[in-house]
C-alpha cells in the first residue's frame, strides 16, 4: 500500500472517468515505476543517438519517496524518522473506529451520525503542518478535527451548527485538557457556534490568513453511520442517524443535493480569507448510493473547490477497511452490510465501501487583497476589516435615509 503520489495536473481532475465499485480502493495519483529492462533517452539522445539501458541498481537507489513540492512541511524543515512518508493511500483505519476514539472522546460523541476517523485528521495535520500551526473546521461536528490537532501540538478553531454538539466538541477539548495536552500552556482551541456559510464575519479578525490547514467533510445527506438496536418483537431499530431537526433547512444535511453543493462552495471561498498563503484544504468526501444509483459526491465537490478558487493539487484515498497482508478486511456498519446484503439478493454485485476520497485544494502562494463580497470566488481573499466596515457604513447611510423620509 506504499504508493508515492505526483503533483496532480489538472488532466487528472478534468476527466473524472466512470463511477468505480464502492469497496474498491484506487488510487489517483500513483505513477508506475520503470522496469530493469525499460531504457530511457540520455541527454545525447536528442542528436539520435543510441539509448543506454539504466541498471537494476540504480533504479532501486532512487525508488524513494519524492517531495511533494506542495507541501509546505516537505518543502521546509526535515521531517523526523517517525513520520511516515507521503502516500496516496492513507491507512487510516489499521484500529477500528471505536478503538481510535477511547478515552478521548466523551460517550456523547457516539451519538453524530456521520464522524471522521480521527486517523484522517492526525494523517492530515501532519502532512501538511507543523507543530504550532492553526487548523480550522468549519463543519466541526463533535471536534475530532479539532482534539487530534491539538493533541499533535497544533492550534485549532472549529464552527458548528448545532448547539448541542457544540457542546460536545468543547467536551472533548476538555478531556484533552484534564489529560495535560499542551503541558502547562495548556491548549489553544475554540468552537464557534453558527452558520458555516457566513464564516467571514463569524470567526473573529484574529484567524485571517493564520490557518495552514482545514480539515472538513460535507454533511452525506441521507447516508449517515448511526446507530442501531434490536428489542424484542420490534425488530432492528437505527436511531442517532439524523442531523439536528429535519425541519430545520437552516442546516446544510436538510435542504437538498444542489442547495448543498452551493452551500459548501460559499464555504470554501469564505475559507481563503483565513488560510495562509500556500495552506492546504484537505476533504473527507465518498460516494453514495440513492435507489442504488451512485451519487458521485467527490466529482461534485471537486466542481466546488474550483468554483471557489481553488487549486486541487492532490487526490488520495483514506482506507475505511483495515490493510491485511494480501487483502482489505471491510469495517462496514450494521446497516451497510445489510443493505448490500439485500441488493445482492436482488441481483446488484455492491460492496462494502472500503475507502474515501480526500481532495486536497491549496490557496495561492501570495494573497492579494479583493474588494468581494463575503463567499465571493472573484477575488484571492476578502479583507475582513473593509468587508466590516464597508457593511457597516451601508448600514448607517440606509439607517440616516430612512430617518430623513421620516421626517
């Protein structure tokens, strides 16, 4: 499972191609690498000359890991002998879920019905930061972004929706907290509560242009974990599997595919304004099925990081099943193995979702100052100040207008 990825080009994210199986792990970034017997062009080679075979052994001697020059962790400081090199297969789930999250989380946390591995969040921030960086969530959930961030000694801020898990997320840092995280400094983290798609006048001038990470996944809509029980002459019963009130179309999971696309792009343009020069988007995002037809949500989400002027520099995949020596050993839910179970029966060859992608957009190297609006993909970034200011000032010449036609 060692796969070196290479920079993507934008051939790579142009052409989607066909919906692959769930269950099937690929990879989008892995380059083959030459054979003994493969014979390239030396630098006389352009006159015509004859080529020169390369030998076994120095092919070995350079099959190591290449930098990824988007990398602001590779492209700096030496990395240490303890972390793992970068691939573009994440074994993110080597330990079950529940395993990853004990004595860090609160028994609370069970209840979301849609978690991120904590696996994918430590393999994220530390690729892509170093210690002392902030890492944002504007979809935070129950702060799993935000407790392995700060546990690897990173700074986090997270926004979300739900006042209850709101007060979860901060449950969790607190946990990390009673634990000693951060020694006597203690640890740098906070939950806002509110809508992510006004993220530039939620969060606080403070975070514009600290972020060198965000690590975020938009809500699956009806494919959700959940959980599930069994009672005596009821049957199976799943509960734990919704977000918040379906009523509420405030909330991203309840007002439709489309809708939430736009949504989830107007957060994504909002996240420049806090990223630094050159900071990396990492997204947790899989396919899902309605009817039994394939929903691919990565394609769709690829649309909207470039939407909102993004750069998608890396397409990866985070194992969800454990890599045995010769094959994947699927940790699928109650739910899912029974759904495939019954679409098996009818004739549909489904299996269980072994893997999700991981899109990862970056921000321009250097950040210019636009005069856009909040959530606006036009410019590199909003100034929040102006923005504020500009806003108020409209306010206060609306407010005189109408006190002049009162009079």
């Amino acid at each position: 499972m060692n796969v070196t990825p290479r920079p993507a080009s934008n051939d790579d994210f142009a052409h989607p191609g066909p919906h692959r199986q769930e269950g099937t792990p690929v990879t989008h970034d892995a380059t083959q690498q030459p054979t003994a017997e493969s014979s390239v062009p030396t630098a006389a080679a352009v006159d015509d000359e004859p080529t020169q075979r390369i030998p076994r052994a120095l092919i070995a001697a350079l099959d190591t890991p290449p930098t990824a020059v988007d990398n602001s962790v590779d492209s700096g400081e030496q990395k240490t002998g303890s972390e793992p090199p970068v691939v573009s297969v994440w074994t993110t789930a080597q330990s079950s879920p529940a395993a990853q999250r004990k004595n860090k989380y609160t028994p609370e946390s069970t209840a979301h019905p849609a978690k991120m591995l904590p696996e994918v969040v430590r393999h994220a921030v530390i690729h892509y930061t170093r210690p002392g960086e902030l890492v944002l969530d504007p979809m935070c959930g129950i702060g799993t972004t935000l407790v392995e961030a700060v546990r690897l000694g990173r700074r986090a801020v997270g926004v979300e929706y739900e006042p209850h898990w709101v007060e979860v997320a901060n449950a969790n840092l607190d946990v990390a907290r009673e634990q000693g995280v951060g020694g006597e400094k203690g640890i740098d983290a906070r939950v806002f509560h509110g809508d992510a798609r006004q993220l530039v006048t939620l969060l606080p001038p403070e975070y514009v242009g600290q972020a060198a990470l965000v690590v975020t996944s938009p809500p699956y809509g009806p494919s959700t974990h959940g959980q599930v029980s069994v009672a005596p002459g009821a049957g199976v019963q799943k509960y734990h599997h919704l977000y918040g009130n379906t009523l509420d179309r405030g909330n991203l999971a309840n007002i439709g595919h489309h809708r939430l696309l736009a949504g989830f792009t107007r957060i994504l343009a909002a996240l420049r304004t806090f990223l630094k020069p050159g900071g990396h988007i990492a997204i947790t995002i899989r396919p899902w099925r309605e009817h039994a037809e394939l929903i691919d949500l990565p394609s769709q989400i690829l649309a909207c990081g470039r939407a909102a002027g993004l750069m998608p520099v890396e397409r990866n995949v985070a194992l969800l099943a454990r890599a045995a020596e010769t094959d994947l050993v699927a940790r699928g839910s109650f739910f899912q193995r029974d759904f495939i179970r019954k679409q098996r029966e009818a004739g549909l060859p489904l299996h269980l979702i072994a893997h999700e992608d991981v899109l990862v957009f970056r921000t321009a190297l250097q950040k210019s100052v636009g005069r856009t609006a909040a959530g606006s993909s036009t410019g590199d970034v909003v100034d929040l100040g102006q923005y504020r200011s500009a806003r108020s000032a409209r306010a206060a010449r609306d407010g005189a207008g109408e006190r002049g036609q009162a009079a």
